[in-house]
C-alpha cells in the first residue's frame, strides 16, 4: 500500500470526532506590565517548566518580579507556569478569572504575563474591548467574525516575541474579566466562521467610525491585495454623525513632533477626504504619523481620524473632522445601526467586505466533487482524481475488510491546494499531514503527501 493510501487508511478507521481547539497566546498587559500580582487559586496548579512536577495552590500566592526571577512563597524561577483555575487581581488592573495555563517571566523588574486561551475564548475578550457599547446583536456576530478572521490572518504579528498577541489595539483591545452575555452569545453563534478570499483568511481591518467613508486598503498597506477593502461611500455610518473638533496650540504641536512648527497645511488627500501627507514648515510628513506623534504626546481626542480640514489661527491649529480610526474595512458606527435596522450579521459583513465569503472551511477557491465508487473528492484540481480516488478506495476497503464496519455515511476526502490553506482551513499545524472531522478528511495538497 502506497504511502499515500496508508494517509487515508488511517483516517478511514479512525473514529469520527471533533475539531480542536485552535488554541492562541495572548501577552497581557503588554504595555504595562505589573511588577506583583496576587493568584487566588480555585483548583490550581505551579509548575517551573514544562515537564517539571507540578504543585498544588493553596490559598492566595503573590508572584513579584525580582530582576529577572518570579519570586513567590518558597519558590523562585526564571518563569513560572499556572494552570487549572484562579483568579489573577492586581493594584492597577480589575481581577480577572483564568482556566488555562498562565506563563509568567520576569524582566526588568516587571512580570511578563503569557495567557494561553482557545480562539474562541480570545474573541469574547475583544468583543468586550472593541464592541462593547453595540446596541445590535447582529453587528456584535459580524465583529465576532471579523475579529476572528483578523486574529488568524495576522497571527504571527508577534511570533517572535514568544507570544500571538498583545491585549492593546496594536493587535487588538482584549478586556479580560467582565465578559457580557451578549458578547458570549455572538462569539457562540458564529463559532469558527471566518471570511475568506481566494482561500485564505481575508485582511478584515475594523475601526470605531468612518465618518460617512470608507477608506481604501491602500491606505494603510499599499501592497495588500485586498479588493474587498475599497474605498465607498457608507450612508448608515453618517445616520449618526460622528464629528470632533479640537484646537493644538503651535507650541504643543512642536513638543509633539520634536520640531518647531510654525506652519502646518494639507500637501495630499486619498479618494475618501483623508489627509495622506502634511507640510510642516514645508517639509513633508505623513497624516498617521503626525496622528500618532499628537495621539501619544496629546491625548487620542485630539486628532480622531484624518478626515478633517485644518485653519491655521495664528498660535494654533484648528482641526473639525468626521470619524474615528483608519477607516478601512468594518465600521463599527455604521454596522450597529445597519443591525438596528434589521440587517443580519451576514449582510453587514457583505457590505463592508464585498467579494468575500463566509464559511468555516477555505472558500472562495473553485471546489468539484468529483465523486468515486463508494467515496467523493473534494478537490481545486481535478487530475488529484487519478492519483487520490485509486489509492483511496483500495485504502476504503482494506479497512471495511478488517473491521466489518459498515459505514453509515459516505466518506469525502478533501485535498487543499497548498499548505497555507490547509492550516488555515483545519487550524492544524503544518507538520500535521491530514486530519478528519465527521465523515470528512482533510488532506495537505496531493504533491506534499506523495
């Protein structure tokens, strides 16, 4: 038997289960970090690595960062793991329940706090973060959705840090702790769907309020290819007027951009109104960073979006605009009062990702069924059907022969076209050659497997 067949053998005469988990790393307090916290254990356990013996919790432990060693009560490591169930509570933050694992480093001084969630559990966080004054239960499923897809197509944002994501808006705002019914309820009823487009995770960037106009994706990633993200004018956004204004006076602009300014107009607009570049002084600077530079020095209410027109007034800058954001993709303004209006989740996320489609495997790739004696291929190639169905149905009944099974369903194999959309798709790691949900096999493309 070919080694390929022995694949789908294996997966035959194993028992039809369910998916795990697609479990994510978040890194906690990532902008400030706490140099003590106090662990109210519910049935919780210590451990200093991973194949180290682990330690029952008794009553409440407090960890503090020592230089670079967690020191707690008759135990000090480099890094410390919490698993089972307690309650974290700190000077500078709301306690906040874990049932998972909890790794804590010291550095500097501080403790580096690594939570260990499921996707799922990840997304309820954010919805409380980023939704939480929605007044539509729909436009909370579509940013359920959203959050979700962006969480998986950026991923690997900090990789290389030791962790998936931070809990700020860098990644995004995920508040741990008070979770709401309702935000529990959109996460569940939309479980595991993602949007897709051409078979991988769609790009799905949200933002507070456009201001009546969706920014292009090429605002914020010019070699992103994302033409579900274009620029589009957005009706139920202006139904409820999102406008700021805001005086900077010229000497707090020059403490915030570390230069004199004495001059500040609009050099460059993108097609939705935006301010793309700025002259200060006549020397050309970016509008997001002079956002960011005012944002960070100012105050975040200063300058809410680069929708907005300027008046120099002599001293200072006056600024009146529309908005709050980047403006690209989801808004969250106008998808509240599109779900007030009786638009389900689904149509909310068609209007502002156009071309993608939802679905909890890859879609939008070109899927035929072609379909053998006693088993169907799902497949983007149809010559996968002279190298898999053969094999496949010897490997089919081979296994009903030693087993006597009788199969109550018609069993479908399913062959991705590369890698990438396989993990995407299944949530398994790469090295994984193929998985089985239900009467479905999932296979990595045909030419990895021989």
């Amino acid at each position: 038997m070919s080694r390929l067949a022995g694949t789908v053998c294996l997966l035959l005469l194993s028992v039809p289960g369910t998916a795990q988990p697609r479990v994510v790393r978040v890194r906690l307090f990532w902008q400030h970090p706490p140099a003590t916290i106090h662990v109210v254990p519910g049935r919780a356990f210590v451990r200093t690595c991973a194949n180290c013996s682990q330690k029952s919790l008794s009553g409440t432990v407090d960890l503090t960062a020592q230089g670079s060693t967690v020191i707690s009560a008759g135990l000090s490591s480099s890094t410390l793991l919490l698993s089972g169930r307690a309650r974290i509570t700190g000077e500078n933050f709301p306690p906040f329940p874990i049932d998972g694992e909890l790794r804590v480093e010291s550095h500097e001084g501080v403790l580096l706090l690594t939570l260990s969630m499921t996707l799922e559990e990840y997304v309820t966080a954010v919805l409380q973060g980023e939704s939480a004054s929605f007044k539509s239960d729909e436009a909370l499923k579509a940013t359920a959705v959203a959050a979700r897809t962006y969480a998986v197509h950026f991923g690997t944002r900090h990789h290389l840090e030791g962790f998936d994501f931070c809990d700020t808006t860098h990644c995004q705002d995920a508040r741990l702790g008070n979770e709401s019914p309702r935000a529990r309820a959109a996460v569940a009823a939309t479980e595991g769907e993602l949007l897709w487009f051409e078979g991988r995770p769609a790009a799905t960037y949200y933002h507070r309020s456009c201001g009546g106009e969706i920014e292009d994706a090429t605002a914020l990633e010019p070699n992103l290819h994302a033409p579900y993200l274009r620029q589009h004018h957005d009706d139920y956004c202006l139904r409820t007027p999102d406008e700021w204004q805001s005086e900077i006076s010229k000497p707090d602009l020059s403490s915030a951009l570390d230069r004199p300014v004495n001059a500040l107009t609009v050099a460059a607009r993108s097609s939705s109104g935006r301010v793309q570049t700025l002259l200060v002084n006549k020397r050309p600077i970016s509008a997001t960073d002079f956002r960011f530079a005012v944002g960070r020095t100012l105050g975040w209410e200063k300058i809410r979006s680069d929708l907005y027109q300027l008046e120099d007034l002599g001293n200072r800058i006056s600024f009146r605009g529309r908005g709050e954001g980047h403006g690209v993709g989801l808004c969250q303004t106008g998808a509240d009062r599109m779900g007030e209006q009786a638009h389900s989740y689904r149509e909310i996320l068609a209007f502002y990702y156009p071309g993608t489609a939802l679905g909890l495997n890859a879609q939008g790739l070109s899927w035929e069924k072609l379909p053998g004696a006693s088993l169907d291929l799902l497949t983007t190639r149809r010559e996968d059907a002279t190298v898999l169905l053969p094999p496949a149905e010897r490997a089919l009944r081979f296994a009903t022969q030693q087993t006597g099974w009788n199969l109550s369903v018609r069993p479908q194999v399913m062959a991705y076209p590369t890698i990438a959309i396989y993990r995407d798709a299944t949530g398994a790691p790469g090295w994984v050659a193929a998985s089985t949900l239900g009467n479905v096999i999932h296979l990595q493309p045909i030419g990895t497997l021989q």
